[in-house]
C-alpha cells in the first residue's frame, strides 16, 4: 500500500502494453463529461516526454550546462518502432445526434493509431506507415502528403484548426527529435504547397556539454507562434517568416525540475492563455513519481516561474494525455493535480497547497463518489 504524508511514494508501475490503448486515458467521470460538453476536448493536450539525467547530479537545477539530459528508454534508432507498437483508440462515446459518428468507427480501428492532438484535431496515422491525415470529432477528415517512413514522427503541433473557413494558412510542424531533419512542415490552404518540407536547425544546443545540434521532443502552438522544447531544456520560439518557419529567440534558462531527480516526464500544455511546463519527478527510479513541480512561461523573457497554485484548475495527467478543467464548473477539487503511470492502483493526487502525494482513487471504482469527484456535474 503507498505511504501518505509529505512527497509520499505510489507503487511501481505496470509495463507498457503492446496492445491497442484507449485515449485519452482519463477518468470516467471525466470521460463522460467530455462526450456531453465535447468543446472540453480543446482542454487536452497530446502525450508527454521522459527524460534522464545522463551523469546523476548532487543537485539538478534549472539553470546550467550540465549534466546532460536524454530520452529515458528510447533513442534515434528505435523511438519511431517504440510509436508503432503504440495503439490508441479513441475512448469517448458520443451521444446520438451530435456527430456523425454514434459510437462506432466510420473506419476499422485498426487503420487508426492516434499521434498528436492540437487545435481541436487529431492527428492520425493510417494502415499504412507513410499515411497521415487530420480528424476532428465531427468526422471532418484532412489528408496530408505521404510521409518519409525513415524519418521519426514524434509529435505535431497545428497553428490554427484546419477544418474552420476563413482561418487562413495552417501550418502542420512535426519534430522528429533528430538534428536532421529538425523539423517537417506542411501547409494547409496554400496553393500549390501539397508536400512535406524538411528543415534542419544549424543552432548548437547551448544546454549541452559538447557541440552538438538542437534536437526538439515537445512543441506547442500558441497565439500563432510555436514554441519547442530541446532535448536539453532549451525553449525555441519558432515563426513563419517568408513562408519558412524560423527560430527567433532561444531561453536562457533550462527547463528542468528544481527538485533533485533522476528521471522525470514532462508535460507542455497551454492552460487558459498561458503555457506552463508540469513535471512528474522521480527521484531513484523511473517507477515511482515522489514529486509535482509546476513552471510557468514568461513569454516576454522566455523564462519559466515556478507555480505555487493553480487556483481553481485541476489537471489530470496519463502517458499519454494532459487535461485541465476548471474546477468549480465540473465539481471537482481544484488546486491539484492528478496522475497515473498505469499503477496497479490507478491514479495518484498531489495536493499543490501542501505539496503532498496521496492515492486518488481506483479505475475500477471510479464511478463512484471519490475524493476527486465531490459532486458531478453533467448539464
């Protein structure tokens, strides 16, 4: 059983299934609440990243050169063959009159294996590995061009929806976590423009202990710019200028937990107007989670501030998703974060104002009344 108190410790996780995987992976509740108010959709954000410190520290901080961060369990060879293993299927069931789609797939599941979500769409990989296309919940589908099946596909991020008229350009960005390419890139709505173009970054990491080039593995898209995160912890501002995207201002600072750590997974998410950066730290091994910090992004001085409340928001956060809701509308406690890594008793409660870890609740209870559920409410 997990010890309560102060940054209390859960239970080792499962291991990762080779099997089909529902997404988002939330609590029911939730779940149920999103197929009635589908615009909470635009809440979630797609997957999260693990790192490891390559040389374990005395003390990690978020500003410095060194130690040097990496992928923890993956690298260039294998993180596109970790992807396909990976099934997602989407887990919501929608009510009768609301979308084409009344709980069946207009599809076979199989054909669809979820790899982003971003300005309301999901980005979607085919039977095939080179097919990718964009679809949203309405059953609005957008094919993109046939993809390098030898370059990595590690997440996308779209600068605007692609299925709203009048909305302009939208440009599709995918990092491949590699130096080359650093990026790919397609536009939607330009005329002529059907193919995927591939940029590299000539910038050297200046996070990193020797020359070596940036390589991205979280992006985002806000107000019209994207911002992505290195290997490294260092923030890249990138921008569409002269119709090529280009990096226009880097972080002085690192994004990395404040807390000593060894591991730990991050979560780049834009939370009502702003980005914050959420860490699940582990501080011995990559199966316990003993801390939550928090950071959020001053976008004039591209530097991250520590959060020490979230007020009336409450975040869930799985492998694969992250999602906030205002607490107050959906009856939930606020100020806190939930998470689970696939633990064998489901999902963990780190309490923001006393900065403390405790079990949540059981997937397999969590129908009913819960500490995280004081009062559902579905309108």
């Amino acid at each position: 059983m997990a010890q309560k108190g102060k940054k209390g410790k859960q239970l080792p996780y499962k291991k990762e299934a080779t099997t089909a995987q529902p997404w988002p992976v939330l609590p029911l509740q939730l779940i149920s609440l999103i197929a009635k108010q589908s615009s909470l959709m635009q809440n979630i954000s797609f997957g999260g990243v693990t790192k490891s410190w390559r040389a374990a520290p005395k003390q990690c901080s978020s500003v410095g050169k060194s130690p040097w961060l990496q992928l923890s369990g993956t690298s260039e060879a294998n993180s596109d063959e970790c992807q396909k293993t990976h099934s997602h299927i989407l887990s919501i069931s929608f009510r009768v009159g609301c979308y084409w789609w009344y709980g069946r797939w207009p599809y076979e599941v199989s054909a669809r294996h979820f790899v982003g979500y971003s300005q309301g769409a999901l980005v979607v990989r085919g039977a095939e590995q080179s097919q990718y296309y964009l679809w949203n919940l309405s059953n609005c589908t957008s094919d993109l061009p046939p993809w390098d099946t030898n370059v990595p596909f590690k997440s996308a991020a779209l600068s605007s929806s692609p299925f709203q008229y009048n909305n302009g350009t939208c440009i599709v960005m995918v990092i491949t976590g590699l130096s080359h390419p650093t990026f790919v890139f397609n536009r939607r709505g330009s005329a002529g423009k059907f193919t995927w173009i591939k940029q590299d970054c000539a910038l050297l990491e200046p996070h990193a202990p020797n020359k070596q080039l940036m390589q991205f593995t979280n992006i985002i898209a806000f107000e019209g710019k994207f911002y992505a995160l290195s290997l490294q912890g260092t923030l890249a501002v990138i921008e569409d200028i002269d119709s090529l995207p280009r990096i226009t201002a880097l972080s002085r600072s690192r994004a990395a937990p404040s807390a000593s750590s060894r591991h730990f997974r991050e979560y780049l998410v834009e939370s009502n107007g702003e980005i914050l950066l959420i860490f699940l730290i582990s501080k011995s091994s990559i199966n316990i989670v003993d801390d939550v910090e928090v950071f959020g992004l001053d976008v004039a001085k591209l530097s991250w501030v520590k959060v020490e409340n979230l007020g009336d928001r409450t975040f869930f956060v799985s492998d694969e998703c992250c999602m906030f809701v205002t607490a107050s509308k959906v009856g939930c406690r606020g100020n806190c974060i939930y998470f689970t890594r696939q633990t064998v008793d489901g999902w963990w409660l780190y309490d923001m104002e006393r900065g403390s870890i405790s079990p949540g609740w059981s997937n397999s209870n969590c129908m009913t009344k819960s500490p995280v559920w004081e009062e559902l409410i579905l309108e």
